[in-house]
C-alpha cells in the first residue's frame, strides 16, 4: 500500500437511529459531535471517528473493537448508564476482552493489554 492511513472513520448500522443515539450516547457518556445527514457521528480520537447509520437490514453486523485502558472503571461507568456487557474474558497473552453488544446486537467490544493501568 503506497501513502498513510491518517484517520479511521468507522460506521455501524442500526435498525433505529434514535434508540441508537440514545444507546450511544450513554455509552460515550456524551452527546455526538456531529450529524450528517442520516450518519450520526463520535469523536473517539484525534483521529478516529464512529458513526452510526439508520439500516435495518444490516443492523446487528457491525464489529468493532476499542484498545482500552482502566477497563474495569469504563465498564463500571457502562453499567452505571444502563449499558450491559457479557463476562470478560482474558486471552493467554493477558488481553482482558468483553463484548459489549449495543440493542441491534452489533459487536462492541473493548480490549485491554496487560500493561495497561487498571483504574
């Protein structure tokens, strides 16, 4: 591949936009940044955006993972908005990963190395 990456935008489908920016937005912990047009969007990063997208018949394909650190704090705070998660599990190279399924049932998942800090 010739060039950079430089950004990551990354959509997720969902079969009702507002049932999905209210799961959303408690699962940020804030408002989106930006609309456009049907495509609500978040910024994760300096560089990294998620969008979600009103489409009923790929809502629940979506698969995306987050790199975390303090993930025990981060899903103390999900339950805390009503935000449910299946068991953490930890990988043989110490990853700590869990799936944290959003109403359509689209893969969010957060995963942790071992060497982050755990607050």
């Amino acid at each position: 591949m010739h060039g950079a990456i430089t950004h990551l935008i990354a959509g997720v489908p969902v079969s009702d936009l507002d049932a999905g920016i209210d799961w959303y937005t408690r699962f940020f912990g804030r408002a989106p940044d930006m609309r456009a047009g049907d495509e609500i969007l978040w910024d994760i990063d300096e560089h990294a955006t998620l969008f979600i997208e009103p489409s009923a018949t790929r809502a629940g394909t979506g698969r995306i993972t987050f790199a975390v650190a303090g993930l025990d704090a981060l899903l103390d705070r999900l339950v805390a908005q009503r935000i449910d998660h299946e068991p953490i599990e930890t990988y043989s190279n110490g990853v700590r990963h869990v799936n944290v399924p959003d109403p359509d049932g689209n893969a969010i998942a957060f995963a942790e190395p071992p060497d982050a800090s755990r607050s």
